[in-house]
C-alpha cells in the first residue's frame, strides 16, 4: 500500500514541474492536429480509392 501512495504522490508531484500550454497554444497546436488528420485522411482514403480501382481491373481481367 505504501507503494501505491508514493506512486500517486510522485505523479501528483511531476504534474506540478509540468508547464501548461496557454489557451491560445492549445488552440493553435489543437487546429494543427485536426487539419493534419484531416490531409491523412483524404489522402488515405485516394490511395484506398486508387488501389481498389486497380484491383477491380485486374480482377475483371481475369
């Protein structure tokens, strides 16, 4: 049990040397995530796109 309670004393120890972004961070880095999924995304889902259209002709081949 004393394990336990210097485990959560630690963590609770470190959350306070950690530095918080600001809400305009926060929003800025939030954003950038957001729009970087986005692109994957579209991105992804042309070549799934592009891939099962080359599989179709090949198999329509056949």
């Amino acid at each position: 049990m004393l394990k336990i309670s210097r485990y959560f004393t630690g963590a609770l120890e470190e959350l306070h040397h950690v530095r918080w972004p600001t809400r305009q961070q926060a929003i800025r880095l939030s954003i950038i995530v957001i729009g970087f999924v986005a692109i994957s995304t579209i991105v992804f889902g042309a070549i799934d796109y592009i891939l099962s259209q080359v599989v179709n002709i090949i198999l329509s081949s056949v």
